[in-house]
C-alpha cells in the first residue's frame, strides 16, 4: 500500500528526491555571483546580506499581449521536473520514465492522451520524447524528428484535424478536438485545453476541476507524495521496469527572498497580480539546491523562462530580463530572442502578419524591427524591399514581372503588383453543342431553335447567328 504518512502536500511538492550538487556554502556565493550578473554591476557584494534588487530593463521592444487570462486552462513542465497541473498545483517529479502527462479519462470516448518522458544530458534534464494520441492519430516528437503515424514528416504538416508546426524556438500542434501542445526542443512542454474537458482529465496534470490538488493527491485521508502521485500515471513500455529514484528530503538551500527579489523585478511587473508568485518562489528555492559556485545558471533560468511564459497565458506583457551573462539564448541568422513577441510571424510572403494577429505574444526567436523573415529562401532576416516573389514555382526579383491573363505582375518586395490588360475574348461553339464562353467557361447545351451567342448590351434587337439543328463544318468562333 502507498504510503500516508506525509502530512502537508505543500510541504512535500518541493522536497523530491535528492539530486542536490552543491552545498549551501556554495549556493551563497553563486546567489551573489547571479546577483551580480542579473545587474551587470561591479559592486561589492556583502558576504552575510544580498540588499541588490536585480534591475532587469527591457532592451528589445515586446508586442503586447491580448489581454485575456486563460492559465486556468494550461499545464505545464519544464526545467528540474517541475509541473504545475491545470488547477495551478506545483510538484517536483525527478523522474525519467514515460509518464501519462494528460489524458481525457472520464469520458466514453479517449480523445487525447499525452505522454512523457525525459533523459539526462550533461547532468541537467530535457524532454527527450513527447507522444500524443489525438483523436485516433498518433504524433511522437523528438529531437530533430515529428512522426505521424509512425511515418516521419516534413514540417509544416496537418492532417485529420492535426496541424503541426516549428519555428526557431519551438514545436507546436493544434488539434481541432480543443488543445494545444508548445515544446520548446527541450526542457518545457505547455498544454492548453478547452474549457469543455473540465473535471475529466487525469494523468500528471491533474483532474481540472478548478481546486488544487483535491482529488489528484487525495489517498484515503492522507495525501500522496510526488513520486507516489507519478507512479500512478507511470506507463512502462511492455519490455520495461523503469525504476523511480528514492525519494529523500532535500535541504534548504538558499532564503525566498533571494527568488522572490527576481520575481518582483521591472520586467515581470505585469505578472505580480496575475500569477502565484509563491509557488515559483518555492519551485526557484528549490532550484538552488542544484547550481554550482559557478556561473551556470540552468538551475535557476528555466524556472524564471516558465515563470515568463506563465505570466503570458495570464494575461501579462514580461519585458527582456535576459543578459549576455545571464539566462543568454542565441538564435540562429540574425534573429534576435524577445520575451514577448508577435506569434504571427512577418515573412516575405506576409510582411503584415503581426499586424492582424489575435493571439497573445510568445517567447522565441524574431526578426529585428524593420525586416521580416525570408520564407523563400529561408536565410533569416532582411528588409523587405529585398524580397523576392514566387510564381508557379519560378523566383522573381523586385522589379522583375511576368505576363499572365491579360495581365502583367511586377513583384515589388515579396508581394506582386498586377495590373489588369485590354485582352481580346473568344467565344467559340465546337460541335454544335459545347460552347466556350468569353472568361473561359465551357459547358454542353443541346437544343433545336435558333439561338443568341452574343449581342452588345444596348443593342435591342439582333440576328439570328445560327441553329443547332444546321450542320457544321468546324467550330464557329466570335472574338
């Protein structure tokens, strides 16, 4: 029988099984050492006291985001094996089995269910395989490779009510059946639901009812810890025992308001009020049991990145909090990483795109101000007066044209400029009975009276020009 004796989930949720890699002497003065970098400053920093509040200007202008809070609906996992389950509970889950993320249990009818797992790379954790049952198709994500069905495809990709798609930064699936799915190639994964599964999921993300951890953590009175709580969705392949390590009290590492000083910095002002900045104090104190008296910041970055995130889906704007010595994130060309910018990316072949987007912004890679992605060559960013266009599979620099229709194109910065021709029609009647219109229209009449083929629209009266009855020779043709 599963243990009760834990007595406080919130107590429990952050003490996971002990991985811990450095001592709380160490952890002091890798506080400092981030202190230090978060401000760029070359104060000296007291050994008994952090008095620094880490000032983290915006340096790269951020879009603003819808201003809609739907984070009730999300679930998400990132970083140390943290999680926060749809109804807003935080846990640790240190664990590299295949775990049933979510899934729509209560219902006659499984329409999604979604597993994970996780392996370790360089000591520090990252999702290493991702699948996804979606109303009877099947998507595993990995590195470098989408399947469908057991078939590896190109993306962008839809099928059967299942759109995929990847930019610099991130996967992302939109299933029709009401749910979202954001990988970031790494160490989060972000699931948002419809409002109309409330109270009929189950797996790791919980049963969203709205009430935290009641259900989910419920064992007969007591209360399951989180190796206990991810044991119950543990799915082992059919050739698989993956074991769980043992769980052990991790010690206290480092004082909330060291974490609670970031989380209360200028760029996260818009997410003060929206989010549960308590929980994220605890789940970025629990993060300093692992950093180093160094300068590697991966402990405490991701928790920071969720908390960014999560202050999006809420209804905020956080501004650029990152440093070239702190939490950095190269792109690749000549992009540039935002916090917050437009999900609807300009390109060559839709320069306005952000203009007309009504999704909240996201984090990731962009073209700086003034360019927009090349999505005809795929080389990054440029100007856009530099764009070229694409006809019938053919590329056209500015200036460049074609004729076409009764019409001539010239492309001007990725989008073409036509301008309609005078243009001789035909009308042609071939058999007596197939007739070809004046805009190409071809349709069969059979008839025995004389009929009209064409008359200019103020003439009253016309002559008959001839009768489907009479022979023909060839086809008869008014231009």
């Amino acid at each position: 029988m599963l243990s009760t004796s834990h007595t406080s989930p919130v107590k429990d949720r952050f003490n996971p099984p002990s991985i811990a890699m450095g001592t709380t002497k160490d952890t002091q003065i890798w506080m400092m050492t981030c202190l230090t970098l978060l401000i760029g400053s070359t104060q000296t920093v007291s050994s008994t006291s952090v008095l620094i509040i880490p000032t983290m200007t915006p340096t790269i202008p951020t879009f603003s985001a819808l201003n809609e809070s739907h984070n009730d609906q999300v679930c998400s996992t990132w970083g140390n094996y943290h999680f926060k389950t749809f109804d807003g509970y935080f846990f640790q889950l240190p664990s590299t089995c295949n775990h049933i993320v979510t899934s729509l249990c209560k219902s006659s009818y499984e329409s999604f269910n979604i597993q994970l797992r996780r392996q370790v790379v360089d000591n520090q954790p990252t999702i290493s395989k991702i699948t996804m049952m979606l109303d009877g198709v099947v998507v595993q994500l990995s590195k470098d490779v989408v399947m469908i069905n057991g078939q590896t495809v190109a993306l962008p990709y839809s099928f059967s009510g299942v759109n995929i798609e990847k930019t610099t930064s991130k996967v992302k699936v939109v299933a029709k059946l009401g749910l979202v799915a954001i990988w970031n190639n790494d160490d989060s994964l972000m699931i948002e639901i419809n409002e109309k599964y409330r109270n009929q999921t189950c797996g790791l993300c919980g049963d969203f009812n709205g009430v935290q951890a009641y259900n989910e953590f419920d064992n007969n009175g007591g209360t399951f810890s989180s190796s206990e709580y991810g044991n119950l969705w543990k799915l082992d392949d059919p050739l698989e025992a993956c074991e769980e390590p043992l769980e052990t009290i991790a010690e206290s590492c480092a004082d909330e308001g060291f974490c609670q000083q970031i989380f209360s910095g200028q760029a996260f002002s818009s997410c003060a009020n929206t989010l549960d900045m308590d929980s994220f104090v605890q789940s970025c104190s629990a993060d300093l049991c692992h950093c180093n008296n160094g300068t590697d910041t991966f402990c405490l970055c991701n928790t920071i990145s969720e908390y960014s995130r999560q202050c999006v889906h809420a209804g905020g704007t956080p501004q650029q909090w990152r440093t070239k010595q702190f939490c950095y994130k190269t792109c690749p060309y000549n992009m540039e990483y935002q916090e917050c910018g437009s999900s609807c990316v300009d390109t060559c072949s839709n320069p306005d795109a952000s203009q007309l987007c009504e999704r909240h912004c996201t984090d990731g890679c962009f073209c700086p101000l003034g360019t927009v992605y090349d999505d005809v060559n795929n080389t990054g960013c440029i100007p856009v007066d530099t764009c070229l266009c694409v006809h019938n599979g053919q590329v056209y620099t500015s200036g460049e044209s074609y004729n076409s229709n009764c019409k001539e194109c010239t492309c001007d910065g990725g989008q073409w400029d036509c301008i309609d021709k005078d243009c001789p029609g035909t009308c042609s009647v071939e058999g007596g009975s197939h007739i070809n219109t004046f805009d190409g229209k071809a349709y069969t009449f059979h008839g025995d009276c004389s009929y009209v083929l064409t008359k200019r629209e103020d003439a009253h009266r016309c002559t008959p020009l001839h009768s489907s009855n009479q022979a023909r020779a060839g086809p008869f043709r008014s231009a």
